[in-house]
C-alpha cells in the first residue's frame, strides 16, 4: 500500500483524534490542524 497523505481538522479531539492516529499507525502521513498546539506536538 503506498502512504497517502491526509489533512486532518479537529485532529486533538473525537474523531479527528482516533482517524490520526490510526492513519499514522497504517503508515500514512497526516497534517493534522488544531488550536491546542501542545497536544498536535504530543501526537507527532
């Protein structure tokens, strides 16, 4: 499979959150936007 990049909004929270994670552990890259900046650098 080759890895896709994805733009994810909301990606700290719900279901923005559980889909970048997922599609990180799937191999893909993920450009994820939220507005609590410390959390997105916890998910990278």
């Amino acid at each position: 499979m080759t890895a896709r990049p994805f733009l994810i909004t909301g990606a700290t929270k719900c279901i923005g959150l559980a889909l970048s994670k997922r599609l990180m552990r799937t191999g893909h890259r993920v450009i994820g936007l939220a507005r609590e900046d410390d959390v997105c650098v916890k998910l990278a």
